[in-house]
C-alpha cells in the first residue's frame, strides 16, 4: 500500500536539515510519495523509518544491470508515464540477434562489425548495447562457439537465449564474470531460479497472457530472484503498444509490483518496414530492451535517432559551449556566422558551413540550449542579447570583417542588431542549415 507524503513525514525526523538536498523534511516527504526520491538521502532517518517506509521509497520499476564495466547496460528505474513529467533515466538498450546455426566466419565478422559500429550525432556516439546470442536449432557446442566469440571480439552485455539446461549451464560458465541474462521462453522452473542464483544473472521471464506472467515472476520472488525483465508476447502492433502501456501503467500508477519490472520487446517481423514499426513503438513506449532480428545500418542509425530525441532530458536540453568557433582554417577575414547553442543547431549549422567548402567564424551566443526560433520567442536570442555576448567575448579583436549572417527564421532583429552593433552589417542567411552551401555559392559573404 503507498503512503501519502503526510503519513511518510510523520517517520522522519523533522530535522529540516537540508542534508538531502530538500529545504524541509515534509517536502522531501512529497518527494518520496512521488517516487522521486530516494530513502537514502535523509542521512538521519532511523532504522525504524527506514524499515516501515522500505517498501514504500523504493522505486516502482527495479533497476536490472547487465554487462560489466563502462559498457554496462543498466534499465528500469523510471517512475513517470511521460518524459516531460520528469525525464526518463535510462535510455531503451538495443540487443542484436545471433543464431549459433549461422557459419563461424558470419558470425565473428557480424559480431566485430556490431561492436565497431558507432554514429556521431549531436555530439554523442551512438552505439548498439546488448547482443542476444540463441542456440536456435544448433547442437551445444556451436552455441558455445557463439558465446565464446562474443566474449573474445566484443565488450557487449550478453543475454543468451537456450532451451538446453546443459547448454545454458556451460555457457554461463564462459560467462561466469560478465553478468549476463538469461531468456526464457516458455515456463520457469526451480532449475531456471538456481541457475540464476548461483550465476548471478538476470532473467528475462515471457508470459502469454497477463495472468502468466505474473503467476512466473510471483514464483521467481518467491525463490528470491529480483533481477528480472518481462515479456509479454502480443500477436500484433496493437496489442504491444497496449501490453507495454498497461504494464508501465500498473507498476507507476498502481503500484503492482509484480510488474515493476523492465520490459522487454522481441521485434520478429519479416520485412523491413514492420521491423521499424515494431521497433519504434517499443521505443516510444516502455520497452527497456528491444531485440533485434538481425544486423541492419539503416534500421539500428533510425533506432539511434529516435532513442536519443527520448531520452534526452527535456529539463538539460544538449547544449555546447557559447563561444567563438572556428570552422575549418578561418582567418581574421573570414566571414562570420551565427547561432544559437542547442547542440543539433550547433553541429548541423557547423556540418553545413563545412560542406560548403567555406572556412568561416561561428558565433554560438548562450540561450540555454535552445533552437533558433525557441530562443528568439523566450527572449533569449535578440539583438540585445546577441551585442551582448558578441561584446563579451571581444569578436571584433578577432575579426577584421564587419559582417554578421544571421539565421534567416530571425531575419526581423537584423535592424535592432545592427544598431546595437554600430559599425557592423547584418546579413540576413538561409532558413535551414541544408541551404547553407547554396547560400555560400549564391551571396558574397566576405
């Protein structure tokens, strides 16, 4: 049962020291009946608080670990239904499939290819996180073999997928220091929960229905095995966009737990469009961990789009560094651009004047991390505000022109930048990045 933040203040102790980081104890008390705040950080709460308000502090959906070191993926933990309530906190992890049936030489070269394979977007590298190694229908030792690739060509958390006890007991044994998972497919049993224990894994349980797999994860808890990740099977979009939504909504709004747990999505459609589809609704809602059938570029960069628009936190937009850039080898001549410091703005606008073959200034004034026409509407991006920062960081002692190309969504503050900057010519530019090279070509821009 969930304690009200008025029946959680009651246990503490009234200190209002601000250790925690709250100004008072009865706010961080709203904090905890909110889920967004940890027990923990009250450095005074009593054994006798902490027992009676354990169950009620810990987070909805338990946080799962797999993998080891830097490259570890971690999941679950969230506690709100839509990111701008709060933010998610860990990002949807993409699991690669592999069959032990395929050939020794595919499978090495796919595994050191998924593990090189990284895109450069906003600042950020992007890169698949698990790979999900199944016997299928191959004998114990070619899915040895795969697993003993995957160990010796490949940093990635594993989660093997095998139906033989034999199999799965020697695999975990190659893998005994990695901190893998295991999925099972079908029903669990008192085997599937020693294995688990005695290996320190996670396990991935699968359901049908509702009502199997919570009857699954209750015998799990009740063998003592808290590292679990759920699949509920859906015969159709649909009836996934729906499972997961149920799910997330039970262990957040109801407090259920025996589906406050990870969620995991098996994507198993045969052609590229519906392989995208699925995937994509698995990252808009709620699946931790999606498995893909295969290596594919084209479908893991879109994934890597989509993943990094969500889960990045709306309240820390990604933002560079306000200051004076220099785009390949400009001189004092050279003309000069501006922008604000969003970072998509920044690398799009900078890729841009790059490509134009155009070496160039790039004035990235501070707005908080925010686009062009955000900004301009928040009052952040105006002609006094740019004067203002052009003035702090002293541009004209470091450029001879006099000449300032202005994004063109603003074209309307070109005449009160140009008087707040006397001396200096606003030029009004291309409204998208994409036209900067055509721009460069079609206006003198000395």
């Amino acid at each position: 049962m969930a304690l009200s933040g008025l029946e959680i203040f009651k246990l503490l102790p009234k200190t209002n020291c601000k250790e925690c980081g709250v100004p008072t104890c009865m706010a961080f008390a709203m904090k905890l009946a909110q889920k967004k705040a940890d027990l923990g950080e009250c450095p005074h709460a009593s054994e006798e608080a902490r027992a009676a308000l354990g169950a009620a502090s810990k987070p909805p959906i338990r946080l799962v670990k797999i993998g080891v070191g830097a490259r570890a993926l971690e999941v679950g933990n969230e506690t709100v239904m839509f990111r701008h309530e709060k933010t998610f906190f860990h990002q949807t992890g993409l699991a690669i499939r592999l069959n032990a049936s395929e050939d020794e030489e595919t499978l090495v070269s796919k595994i050191r290819e998924i593990e090189n394979y990284t895109v450069d977007r906003v600042g950020e590298q992007l890169k698949a996180d698990l790979l999900f190694l199944s016997q299928d229908e191959a004998g114990k030792d070619a899915f040895l073999k795969l697993i003993g690739f995957a160990k010796e060509h490949s940093t990635k958390g594993v989660i093997l997928d095998s139906r033989d006890r034999e199999s799965l007991t020697a695999g975990l044994e190659i893998l005994k220091a990695d901190r893998p998972a295991v999925f099972l497919s079908g029903d669990v049993s008192d085997g599937d929960f020693e294995l688990a224990k005695n290996r320190s894994v996670s396990l991935i349980i699968t359901g049908e229905s509702f009502e199997s797999l919570e009857s699954r994860v209750e015998k799990a808890k009740k063998a003592g095995i808290e590292d679990l990740i759920l699949n509920l099977k859906a015969p159709d979009l649909g009836r996934q966009f729906q499972n997961n939504t149920i799910l997330r909504r039970s262990a957040l709004k109801k407090n259920y737990e025996p589906f406050g747990y990870p969620l995991l999505t098996m994507v198993e459609a045969e052609n590229g469009p519906d392989r995208m589809a699925k995937a994509s609704v698995g990252l808009c809602k709620y699946a931790s961990i999606i498995v893909l059938p295969r290596y594919d570029k084209a479908l893991l960069y879109t994934l890597f789009a989509l993943r990094q628009n969500i889960f990045t936190d709306p309240q820390k937009p990604i933002q560079v560094e306000p200051k004076l850039y220099s785009i390949g080898d400009p001189t004092p001549e050279s003309p000069v651009f501006l922008t604000t410091n969003f970072s998509l703005t920044f690398f799009l606008v900078s890729g841009e004047i790059e490509n134009s073959g155009t070496s160039a200034h790039l004035v990235v004034c501070d707005c908080e991390g925010q686009s062009v026409l955000t900004a301009w509407a928040a009052g952040k991006f105006t002609g006094e505000t740019i004067a203002k920062f052009i003035r702090e960081i002293k541009l004209e002692e470091q450029v001879k022109t006099r000449r300032l190309i202005i994004p063109g969504f603003v074209s309307q503050i070109s005449g009160d930048l140009e008087e707040k900057l006397p001396g200096w010519e606003i030029l009004v530019g291309c409204q998208e990045a994409a036209d900067i090279p055509s721009f460069v070509k079609s206006v003198s821009i000395a």
